[in-house]
C-alpha cells in the first residue's frame, strides 16, 4: 500500500469513527417543548401548577426524550400574541386562558357565559365530553391542538368602589375584562363599565385608578399580588375560568407517533392533576387574602344576577355555536 493509499485509508477510518460517535449523540438529544403562560410562576398559580405537572409527566412518560421549557411572565408574549405564534410555529405551546382562545375560535365563548357551571364538577363533566370534543375540534382547523382543559378556577370581582351584593352594587363601576364579547356584555348587562385590556396593562392601571377593577380567580389575585391594589373581593363566581393547555400542530406534527401519544397521555394526567391543586389552592386562599386586608363577602341571591345577564344568553344562541349552549345546558341538568 502506498503512502497516499494509506492517508485515504487513515481520513476514512477517522470519519467513520467521527460518525459513531457523533450520530448516537446527536439522535439521543432531547426535542425541547417550549411552553408560556402570561401570570406568575408561584406555587399557586393555576397557569404555573399545570405547567410544572405537564413538564413533568411529559419528561417521565417519554423517558426525557421529549423535555418540556417553561417560559412564564409573558416571556413568550401575550395570550394573543402567543395564540398567533402557535398557529405559524414559532410558539410551541402555552396554558391560555379560555377567553382569549374565544377570540380564535368564537365558539369557546360558551365556557365563559356567566353563571352557567354551580360548581367544578359540572365544567369538568361538559369539557371531557362531547362539548370538549366538539371545541377541540373546531381549534385545530385554526393550527392548534387543545392537550387538556385545565382549570383556573371560578371567577370572582375584586374593586375598590365597594363590595357586590347585588347588580346593582357593579353599576357604574369600571372592569378590566378580557378582550371577549362575553365578558364586555356581562357586566355592561349588570350596568357596569366594561374597559377591554391586555392582562399586561391591568395592575398598573388598577394601581393608578384607570379602572376601579375587574374579574379574576382566586388564586391569580394572590399569585400577582392584587391585594396589594384592591379592596373588596365578592365571592360571584360568576365564570368558570377554563385554561386550555394548548400545542401548535406544527409542533406536534415534528413529533414522532410514540411521542405525540405519550405527549397525549402526559396532558391528560396532568390536567387531572391540576385541577385537584387548583382546587385546593383556591379553597386556601381566601382566607390568606383576608389575612392580606382584603374586605370579602359572599353573594347570597345569585338569581338576580342570572336575570340581568339573560340578554348575554339570548345574542350567543343567535350565533353559529348556539347549538353547543343546548348541548350545555342538557349536560348540567
């Protein structure tokens, strides 16, 4: 053998050595899940605790292959902002809150009319079932996968004008609400002042007195610290706050079919999970909100406010997803 025969020879056994190495490392690396959510990332934020429990099922049920990052704070955007990227791929999921998916998807609206859910199990029995489906449905023409409907709680208004007993106690009274025609019609129905906002812009504006308040869970005024700039919180829950663990199809589809199934399962446990911390928390926090000097009290006619929010239920049965309404209301009877 020559001496160039033998250089060839020496470059081709260094390649495939190179190759040996590097190919099993490079097809051991883990895909990397981005996933944002808009709050806090505090113990008991509902949008963090479902985060924390799908990273973790994720990683067990796919054996680290698939590796979930969470990104909360608004670090990946907006509600919106974060929708939008899903549907083009450049954002790989988020925890969304129900209202903003509405805003994609109209139909998702009917989780948020008001006083519809007397408690969690309801929700839970409407969403697991062929209205769940139904919605899921509808969102992946849009580019997006609904993995689970976590919980965030029921939703209550928090203000600084004074407590709400009655209808007429949320007359005159600027809300933040989500950027929802359910919400603006809700409290403009119950008399208030409906002031559409980015969740970025609330505190701020709360602390300032651009608005007097707005409707939010339990466990999201503690987590991002409210009590710090309102007053009284009234116990209405007058919406059942769905958060939508959500993946863009595009990032599913890079997927492979053992890790999109485990990723399913991986959702499923932990919403499941979830949702029995959400609870718990919520339970616990109002008395630590008490502790924190805010003035709380329970509605005792919530009849009267379903009278004054029936004109929300008569527009949504003229839309396109009334149907999905009767669907409802026949389940929670």
């Amino acid at each position: 053998m020559n001496r160039r025969s033998k250089l060839h020879t020496l470059l081709a056994l260094t390649a495939s050595l190179c190759l040996s190495v590097t190919g099993p490392a490079l097809a051991q690396a883990p895909t990397v899940i981005k996933l944002g959510w808009t709050t806090s990332d505090g113990a008991q934020d509902p949008y963090a605790s479902g985060a924390r429990a799908f990273q973790s099922a994720v990683e067990r049920e796919t054996r680290g292959s698939v590796q979930v990052q969470l990104f909360p704070n608004r670090q990946l955007g907006d509600e919106r902002q974060m929708l939008e990227g899903m549907r083009f791929g450049t954002v790989d999921a988020g925890i969304i809150t129900n209202a903003v998916i509405a805003q994609l998807e109209p139909a998702f609206s009917v989780n948020d009319l008001p006083f519809l859910f007397a408690n969690e199990a309801q929700a839970h029995k409407v969403l697991d079932g062929a209205v769940g489906a139904n919605l899921s449905k509808r969102l992946s023409t849009k580019g997006i996968v609904v993995l689970g409907y976590m919980e965030g709680g029921f939703r209550n208004m928090i203000n600084n004008k004074r407590p709400v007993n009655t209808p007429g106690d949320v007359t005159g009274v600027k809300y933040r609400v989500m950027q929802n025609p359910v919400f603006i019609d809700m409290f403009n129905s119950l008399g208030g002042s409906a002031v559409p906002m980015a969740w970025g812009e609330t505190f701020t504006a709360v602390q300032q007195g651009t608005i007097d308040g707005l409707e939010i869970p339990l466990a999201v005024i503690d987590a991002n610290k409210y009590f710090e700039v309102t007053k009284f919180l009234s116990l209405t829950n007058h919406t059942y706050s769905m958060i939508g663990l959500v993946m863009s199809k595009r990032t599913m589809d890079k997927l492979t079919p053992e890790q999109r199934t485990a990723v399913l399962s991986a959702a499923k446990s932990a919403t499941a999970v979830q949702r029995q911390v959400s609870l718990a928390d919520a339970r616990a926090t109002v008395s630590k909100l008490e502790k924190n000097g805010m003035k709380i009290n329970t509605v005792a006619d919530v009849g009267a406010f379903r009278k004054s929010v029936a004109p929300v239920y008569d527009k949504f049965r003229k839309s396109e997803a009334g149907p999905l309404l009767e669907q409802v209301l026949a389940a929670v009877k």
